[in-house]
C-alpha cells in the first residue's frame, strides 16, 4: 500500500464568521497565540511525516502563501540583530513544508476543493486536513489517522462523539455494525452530512481529518451539486463506499472548533497555558481573574 505522501489543505473559504477581521485577513492566518491556525495545522502534518502541502485557496489567499516562503526582509532585519531564536523560528516555517497552491475558481463546497487538489495529488493515497479544526494530542492526529489506514486500507475519517442536538454542524458517520477491526476504529456503511438529531445515524461527527484513496476524485467529479450548489466531501464518500472500505477512528486528543468564536477563544487560552514563555505568568492572570468574579 502506497504512503501517505500529501496533505491537501481546503483554504478557499471566506470566513465570514470572524468578519470583520477576515475582510482582508484569510481566517486560516488568525493566531492562536502568536501560530497563524494554518501553521498548526500544516506542522501536524508534517510531524506526521507527510511531505507535500497541497493549499486549494481563494481570492485573498496570498498572505497565507507568502507566509511559508522566504521572508528575505525579516530573515535579515533578525540576522543582523542577532535574534537567532526568533530566526530559526521564521526560517523553519519556509524551509520545512514543501508547498503547492492550486486556485477553487468557485465556491462550490468542500468536495470540489478536494477535486481541485487531483492535479497536485495524483494516483496516491491523500490526507485531508481542515485547519480550523484544530487538535491538540500527543500524537498528530492525522498521523494516527495515517496509521489506521496502513493497518486497515480503504479509508479514514477522524470520528468525535458529540452531544445531540450538536450533530447538525457536523458530518455524521452510520456504522455497518460489524465488529471493530481495532479498538476506536469503527467500519461504516454511510455518513449524512448536517443531519437533524433525530435522522441522525449514531453520535459520532466526522471531524476535519481524512485519509482518502484516490478513486474518491472520479467519484466527485461526477457528482452534482447539491441544493445549496455545493459538491459535499460527505456525499463523495458515500460514493466512495461502493468500492472501498471506509471507517472512522476515534483519534486521541482535544479537538476545538477554532472556526467559531467561542472554539477559537478556548484554543487560544489553552494554547497559552502550555506555553513555557507565558503559560505561568497567564495561569496567574486568570486565577486573579477568575478570584475577583
Ligand atoms: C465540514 C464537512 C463536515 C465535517 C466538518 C468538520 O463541514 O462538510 O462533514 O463534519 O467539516 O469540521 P463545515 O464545517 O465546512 O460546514
């Protein structure tokens, strides 16, 4: 079996949600701490021992681009001053990830993102990874996911209980109720996409982390948009099950929704407190904080 090589990373989308700051900003570039949230994501992948970065971007994407080159400017201006720390920090994030970008001309969902990465993925294997899902484990999540699709082929969706009436944000997985190859890995016999509670198959959301054939690309290709004119990923996978095995694994680790407000505040305040530079100092502030309430 062929290794997982790729990463493809769906950037296209507008952010709409952190207006006004994503007027001109691309979400994905929103700091956790002081890592823009694509960062974290992209070093995921890489811990994970994935090589190419494939970005499928929008307009008003450049900055992120721009963001894993060279900085001659900076590089040198830190250089000269003698601030190696800060340096090795910047030169690392240009000289580690190997990145291609390919343009989503339209809006047309999460599966036609993942169509437009074809040309840059080719005849392999693919993760799949959706930055503002950001996940903090021991072990990188999508290389756990890497490591059950090894063990077990087909393909892997990351799997994440979630209370009821949640389920409607989220992809929901339909277990086929055959035993469990491994422990937390679960095989499928379809998924919805956004269900109401009640229609939905079981609890647990598909969390934005896949390991995917390649045979899910002429499957999206000859899907039709869908009411809202988008191409889901979900339905693609549906497809994909006609000829392949799918299961969703229960990946160890803390997920946050760093695409809502809420998520996004979580992940910053957890982030910071295990950080050895302000973690302490932070931990503080929120006792006295949290004291005068
Ligand atoms: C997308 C997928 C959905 C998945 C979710 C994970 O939805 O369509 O199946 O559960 O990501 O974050 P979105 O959040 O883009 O609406």
């Amino acid at each position: 079996m062929s290794r997982v090589r790729k990463a493809v990373f769906p950037v296209a989308g507008l952010g709409t949600r952190f207006l006004p700051a994503t007027k001109v900003i691309p979400k994905e570039m929103l700091p956790i701490v002081d890592v823009p949230q694509i960062q974290i994501g992209v070093q995921e992948a890489l811990d994970a021992g994935i090589e190419e970065i494939v970005f499928i971007t929008g307009r008003g994407k450049v900055s992120m681009v721009d963001h894993f080159d060279v900085a001659f400017e900076v590089e040198s201006y830190l250089r000269d001053r003698g601030e190696e720390k800060l340096l090795a920090v910047v030169e690392e994030i240009s000289q580690k990830a190997r990145i291609t970008s390919i343009r989503q001309k339209r809006p047309l969902g999460l599966g036609h993102a993942i169509l437009c990465a074809q040309p840059a993925v080719g005849d392999e294997p693919f993760a799949v990874i959706l930055s503002d899902d950001v996940i903090r484990s021991e072990e990188p999540a999508i290389g756990q996911l890497v490591r059950v699709f090894h063990a077990h082929g087909g393909g892997v969706v990351a799997g994440l209980r979630v209370e009821k009436h949640a389920l409607s944000k989220y992809g929901v997985i339909d277990p086929s109720g055959e035993p469990p190859p491994a422990p937390g890995v679960t095989p499928l016999k379809g998924m919805v996409e956004k269900p109401k509670p009640e229609d939905a198959p079981s609890d647990i959301a598909i969390i934005g982390r896949y390991v995917l054939p390649p045979e899910i690309f002429p499957i999206l290709e000859r899907m039709k948009p869908d009411a809202k004119g988008e191409i889901q990923l979900t339905d693609g996978l549906r497809g994909l099950l006609e000829h392949t095995r799918l299961y969703a694994y229960e990946y160890e680790g803390k997920r946050f929704d760093a695409g809502d407000k809420l998520g996004f505040l979580e992940a910053t305040v957890e982030f910071a407190l295990e950080r050895e530079d302000i973690g302490p100092a932070f931990r503080d502030y929120l006792r006295r904080l949290t004291d005068s309430w």
